[in-house]
C-alpha cells in the first residue's frame, strides 16, 4: 500500500501546550497505595515514595498530574490528609467501597510532584463540600499570609507555599455515579462561587469547569451550555472526558475511536463557542481533556469485589498493542486539536489503567502504552501542522471513511526537526509513507522508531517486555515503511 503525506510550512494548527502530555492519580486501587507509595517496599525513599517507580515516571517527563480524583475527590475532605500521619483518620470512600488510611494527602503529594518533576493539576470537592472548602484548600496550598490555613501549612512543615496553579471545580458532576451528583444548573451556580472564591485567594490561578463525563451522555451539549451561562466569565477551561473499549472485538472500528475523540472535541470547543458569542465576550474558553484512555476490560470490578479493602487490585487493565495503537493515535488527536485543548491527562499513571504496573514489594514494569505516550510527551514540542493524507481506507461501522494512515506533524523549529506520528492501521498491509514537505529546506529523515508485533494482542508483564519500540534503518530520506497494524515516529532534519 502506498501513502503520501502532505505538509506546508504555513498552514498552522496551533503551538501545543506541553500540558496535553498530562496524567492522573486518584486515590483508587493500587494507583497511591502499592503504586507510587510503599514504604515498606526496598526502592522506597525518605518519604516512602518508591525509586523505581520514580524512574519510571521521569522517563515521560510529565508536566503536570491531576490529583486527588475523579470519583473519589467528590467525597474527600483534603484536611484529612495533612499533619501528623498518626493522627490521621481512616475512612470510608463511597467512590470505589475502599478503605482511605490518609497516609497520602497534599502534603505528602505535592512533595511527589516535586520528586516527580511535574506540577499539580488539583479538583476541589463540590460533591459533599462546597466553596468554602475550597478557599480554605488553595489558602493552605498557595498563600503567604499569615492566616489560618496558610499557618497551619507552616506549622505542618511547609514554610513554602505549594504554588498549585491550576484547579479543577469537581469532576464528572454530571454522572449520576458521582457522590452527591448535580444537574447542570446546580453545578453551574457552585462551581461559579466557588471559583470566584479561589480567584479571590489567588487570582493567579487557572481554573477548569466540568463539561460531560462522556460525549454519549444524554445531557451533553445541555450541559455544556448551561454550566458556561453561569461560569463563563469566571473559568479558564472545559474538561472533557472519554474511555474506549473493544468489547467487540472488532479491531478495525476500535482504531477508529480517535476520530471519534476528534469530534467530541471539535464538538465540545463549537459549543463554547457559542456561549461566547451569546454573551459577546472577548474572552475564549479552552478545553481540557483531563481524562482518556482504553478501559473495558475491567470496568465493572468494583461491582464484584469485596468492598471496604485498603488498596485493592482494581481496574488494573492490561494493555496490549492494540490499545497502544489507539493511545498513540488519541495523542495524535490532541496534538492536531493543540489550537483548543490545551491540557490533557492520560488516565491514569500507576496500576490503574496506566502506563506503569508495579508488583507490592517487587518489580515495576512499562505497558504497551508507556512508549507513544513517552514518544509523544519528549518529541512532541512545537507547533503542529496541518496533516493531509493520500492513502486507502475502510468503513467505520458508523458508515465514516476512516483512513488506514492516521498522523500528526509538529515543527519544532528550534531544533529544525519535523516529527511526524502515524499509526498504520491495516491489519494486512504495510504501507510506503512518501512526504512531501512545502516551504522547507530539504527534509531528510534522520530516525524511524516503530512499535510492532506481529500479535496484536501482546502484552507486557513483570517478567518479559514483549512489545517495545525499534530503531528502523533508515534507507530513504524522504520515505519509510510503515508496518501492518504499527505505530511510528518519524524525524525529518531541515
């Protein structure tokens, strides 16, 4: 099969924030507990946090994680997890039927974060709590007054202010599985005063709305609509939320779910939109993708599991080649949405549906989709271009043209470096990838590195890393070959 992909200089699609190369811990599973804590474990430093998970973690050179949850922050109450450890309480969380021991609160968190290279993306509780929780919460974390929470940070230790400077009001408010769930004009009004009430504290900061836990929601579109009636003027982002699965087994329209995610977020930025023009603001609303990945296997686990565990084995799915095909292309989706989403997080980083797996008091491993998400977070830095494609396809089972060549460009003009992402997903075919680059000195392809196996359905474990990435020789500099069912990155030198 042939390809031809097609660049020009000029015709930009935005400069990418690095902060779409985000990821998630919630207090959920093994995610906190077993996963980047475990005291007891022979890696573990000072402060119990384990080395090699660390390491791990610093390979993808993340630029911001989102904390505490999810599901779980909608019934947290954050003072739970500061000061003296053995005076902390253990508690209930009605989110996942687990047992919280409060070891890891901000305190501790943001500490890891620092380790860890990367700063903090935080939600507010606006399930159980409200406004007032909050401004105590950010007067704890950034400020330099002497008041009472910003004391009592100082009394626990911390004479610094944390300096969070992005905050999430709730999460997923519009699920009816969330603690304390809120129509969208009930979570419009709190998430209004509450963010008026952090940006009292630290007008510094920037804040991100709920938007629809899922684009299939009944409500999206109402949702979005009605929440930035009410927030627009005081808010810097709408989240956006989506996971897919393969419960068919029909690979050929599980590859396809990135073009799904591309309308989802077209979609979501055009509704903003138009709250914008219905309020004649001057002022644009940003997306924030702050949950996404593949999850099916395991989605119904806490349903079955014995309830009120401390740090069980939960939604711990095992990623495949397949589901490293789909992440690299849902990153590519970000990148060539780089003009409105502006922050992203893969969901999420440890043991729960994420990138690196851990064995309590063993080993810690890289799944199949640590290596597009890596690729995409250290190469992906510039200004993506817009991409036009010449290659066969197929049907979607939605009756869509789905290209078997999906891709992504960034000019990184620093570097003079054109990178350029692509999966192929024909099953059958290898493709012949010819560019064609206008407005460039001459290109040259300095490096090939390809993710392949020939089962799609290979997994890495604890003991064997079956599918990694491959540096392919180079043999023509303004084309490759791009395998059967393969993800690629491909760097041209001008």
């Amino acid at each position: 099969m042939k390809a031809k992909l097609f660049i020009n200089r000029n015709e930009e699609i935005g400069k990418i924030d690095r902060r779409i190369y985000g990821s998630f811990i919630e207090h959920l599973g093994r995610a906190v507990y077993n996963g980047i804590y475990e005291p007891n474990h022979p890696l573990a430093d000072d402060m119990g946090f384990r080395g090699d998970v660390l390491s791990l973690i610093n390979e993808l050179n993340l630029p911001i994680v989102r904390y505490p949850g999810g599901n779980f922050v909608s019934g947290y109450n954050w003072e739970d997890g500061i000061g003296d450890k053995s005076k902390r309480p253990t508690k209930l969380d009605l989110a996942w039927l687990t047992t919280e021991t409060n070891q890891v609160g901000i305190d501790e968190f943001q500490e890891w974060a620092r380790r860890a290279g990367t700063d903090i993306m935080m939600a507010v509780n606006l399930g159980t709590r409200g406004p007032d929780e909050a401004r105590s919460l950010i007067e704890y974390c950034n400020s330099e007054t002497n008041s009472y929470y910003a004391s009592l940070r100082r009394k626990n230790g911390f004479e610094k202010p944390f300096g969070v400077k992005l905050w999430c009001l709730g999460n997923e408010m519009d699920g009816d599985w969330q603690i304390c769930h809120k129509t969208a004009e009930e979570y419009g009004r709190i998430a209004t005063e509450t963010a008026k009430v952090l940006k009292w504290v630290d007008p510094s900061i920037e804040l991100v709305a709920c938007g629809s836990s899922d684009p299939n929601m009944p409500t999206y579109g109402d949702w979005e609509k009605t929440v930035l009636e009410h927030t627009y003027d005081y808010v810097d982002y709408l989240s956006l939320h989506c996971y897919y699965g393969n419960k068919a087994k029909n690979t050929p329209d599980f590859l396809a779910r990135a073009e799904d995610m591309d309308r989802f977020i077209k979609n979501t930025a055009s509704l903003c939109d138009e709250i914008k023009a219905e309020k004649n603001s001057n002022k644009t609303i940003n997306l924030s993708f702050d949950e996404y990945n593949v999850w099916y296997r395991t989605k119904d686990e806490e349903k079955q599991m014995e309830r009120w565990q401390i740090a069980p084995h939960l939604l711990e799915e095992k990623f495949n080649l397949e589901d490293a095909l789909l992440v690299g292309c849902m990153l590519m989706s970000l990148q060539n949405n780089c003009d409105r989403v502006k922050i992203a997080c893969l969901a999420q980083l440890v043991n729960v549906i994420a990138p690196i797996m851990t064995e309590n008091n063993g080993s810690a491993w890289r799944q199949t989709i640590f290596y597009p998400y890596m690729y995409a977070s250290l190469f992906g830095n510039g200004t993506t271009l817009k991409t036009q494609v010449e290659c066969d396809g197929y049907k979607s089972k939605e009756g869509w043209d789905i290209p078997y060549l999906y891709t992504s460009t960034i000019n990184n003009a620093e570097k003079r470096e054109l990178i350029v992402f692509a999966v192929n997903r024909s099953l059958t075919e290898n493709a012949v990838l010819y560019t064609n680059f206008e407005g460039f000195d001459e290109c040259r392809l300095v490096e090939h590195i390809q993710l392949y196996h020939e089962d799609l359905e290979t997994t890495n474990d604890k003991n064997e890393e079956r599918v990694f990435p491959v540096s392919r020789k180079i043999e023509s500099s303004s084309s490759a070959v791009l395998k059967k069912h393969s993800w690629n990155m491909l760097i041209f030198n001008y």
